[in-house]
C-alpha cells in the first residue's frame, strides 16, 4: 500500500487563534524551530498592512499533540513569524505600516481611512472606532495546515522542505531543523553556551544561530584533525557525517573544551582589542592552540608570542612584514577557507617559533 503524508486544512479566524494563544495552546519552540525575532519590525508591520487588506499569506503548519488529559497543544512547524508578527500588532509592540494608504488598489474613499490609520498602534486603532478594519483584522482567516506524525525527524523535514521552496533561512537555521533531534547539533548548542566563548560571538548574528554554524566550524576541526572548508556544502556534509556518532562527539567534547582552556591560558585582551573576537582571528586562535594540544606544546611558551603577535597586528601603525604579512594576505579574502586558515595558523606559529 502506498504510503502519503498524513495532513488536514482548515480555518482559523486571528480571533480564535489569539483565543487559543492566551490559553496557551502554542509550542513556538519546537526543537527544529528558528530563534525568535528573526523578522525585522518592518517585516511584522507588512503582515499587518496585508491582513487589513485582506490579501493572502501563506498557509501555517501546525502538528496536533495530545497529552493523556485529552488536551491538544500545537507545535507551530511553519508560520512562527508570522503569528509573532500579529501577536505583536495586538499587544502593542509593533505599528501598522506608515505606508498602508499608498496602494493603487485603494479607491479615494477608502484611501482616506487608510491614511487616518497608517503609522498607528492596534491600540490607537480601536479608539478611532473604525470598525470595518476592526472587523477584518479579527475575522481574518488564516489557513491551517495539521500534520499529523509522531515522528519529529519526519516533522523536522517537512520545515524543511517548507522553507527551502519557500522564504529562505540560513543554512544553519536549516540544518538545526534537519538535525534538531541529534546528538551533534545537542553539542553544537551546548558548545556555544561556553562562557569563554558565548560573549565573544555577541557580534554574530545570534538568532540566525551563526554563532552555532561557527562553534561547528571549530567541533569540525577537532574531529577531523584538520582545518576545513566552511562551505554550506561541507558544513552539510559534516553534519551528516557525526550527526550520531556519539562515542565520538564525546571525545570531541573533551578535546574541545581542552583546546578552550588553552585559549583562556593565552590572555589575551578581548576587551582592549574588540576585533580579536571576529571570527577570522578567533578561528586561527582556536587552530593555534589545537596545534599545541596536540605537540604537547605549553601554553607558557606560546603566550607571550601570540599577545605581542595580535598586539602589533592590531596597531594602527604597524608595517606588515614577514609573518605579519602573511597573516595579513589571508585574512584579506577567502577567510573561511581551509588554504587561507591554515596559511594563518601557520604565520602564527612561526612566529612563536614552534612550527
């Protein structure tokens, strides 16, 4: 018998979704879900301008669950933007568009209104007592998608097979959807919560998970023993590769957090020098101290080299010559490389006079 992914539409007013959201019947962080806040407030406010238009939007997939009480949640699988967006229109926290009267296909009348209400709170809105937009924001119907499968992986393909036909994520945010139930990306998120590294990857984009995708560029190098490529396509690769090896992932972990307490060793000034913790440097940092983990090399005879290497590299009146300036050349381009990593690591190392 062939077997079909077993789904259902239907219906919901934002009136009955808002309902069921203040009785909490929502999961918006489902394992294989995005970070919140992705959207932009500019996003959020043209969801809006399009609901009060009555145009369509795209379909959300929710998955039923049922606890042993008979009481159904929802897993939110696609469309977690969107219903923020509107949960945020009606608490306050973002305004309808300032441009919501500029559309051709408002006649002079109806212009008018829209005019009387762009820019305005949901709030503000209700106290003009327009009562036609009232009406179409609340009655609004959005279209459900329940999937119906107690298999999160299954579930955790379906994201994303939506979101690589659909609005494009990152390839991070579509690999924590295809991998979110694996031992690899438990690490990888364990990993990034390191407090010596959690407040140096700040300037990443944190809720596109970059932070994540870069922790996993240095996992990668522990567990092959070499620099690699972080191209998408290699990063895929890898994560295919150890996704439950977890013997392995173990053993990473320890040599990981070894390599970590190394880095801590070396004392360098974060602080002072802000662009120590782009990532070009913090990966060549982290190579350098591998290399020394592995040599059995002590971080006493490194030390002192790496804080005047990166003192002087930092300067704004530094020449760059010799090992400077090889170090200089590949960070300039290809940064994420494997040729251009390790052609870094290695001005570093001659430098400390010990490759």
């Amino acid at each position: 018998m062939v077997k079909f992914f077993e789904r259902n539409s239907t219906k919901l007013t934002i009136s009955e979704f808002y309902d069921n959201y203040t009785q909490k019947k929502y999961n918006f962080d489902a394992s294989y879900q995005r970070k919140s806040d992705v959207w932009s407030e500019d996003k959020k406010s043209f969801l809006i301008d399009s609901i009060l238009k009555n145009y369509p939007v795209p379909a959300i997939f929710m998955r039923p669950v049922v606890d042993e009480n008979g009481k159904t949640r929802y897993d939110i699988v696609d469309g977690k933007q969107r219903l923020q967006a509107i949960i945020s229109f009606i608490e306050g926290d973002i305004p309808l568009t300032t441009y919501f009267a500029e559309d051709k296909f408002l006649d002079d009348e109806s212009r008018v209104l829209a005019e009387n209400i762009a820019g305005k709170s949901f709030e503000a809105i209700k106290e003009m007592k327009i009562g036609e937009y009232l009406k179409q924001f609340w009655t609004y119907t959005l279209q459900i998608e329940y999937l119906y499968e107690d298999d999160l992986d299954l579930i955790s393909s379906v994201f994303d097979r939506l979101n690589r036909n659909g609005m494009p994520l990152k390839p991070q945010e579509l690999r924590k959807a295809k991998y979110s139930t694996t031992f690899l990306l438990n690490l990888v998120q364990k990993l990034s919560q390191t407090p010596f590294l959690k407040d140096k990857l700040e300037r990443l984009k944190i809720e596109r998970m970059e932070d994540e995708e870069f922790v996993s560029e240095l996992l990668f190098l522990v567990l092959n023993d070499r620099i690699l490529d972080s191209t998408p396509a290699i990063l895929d690769e890898q994560y295919e590769k150890y996704k439950d090896k977890s013997t392995l992932l173990n053993e990473g972990e320890k040599k990981f957090n070894e390599i970590i307490m190394f880095m801590e060793s070396l004392q360098l000034d974060y602080e002072s020098n802000k662009r120590l913790c782009w990532t070009t440097h913090l990966y060549t940092v982290f190579s350098l101290c591998w290399y020394c983990v592995n040599k059995d090399i002590g971080v006493e005879v490194v030390r002192d080299f790496v804080n005047s290497f990166y003192k002087e590299y930092l300067s704004k009146n530094t020449v760059y010559l010799g090992y400077l300036k090889d170090y200089k050349d590949a960070a300039s381009s290809r940064t994420r490389s494997a040729s251009q990593r390790n052609k870094r690591m290695q001005a570093l190392l001659k430098y400390c006079n010990v490759f």
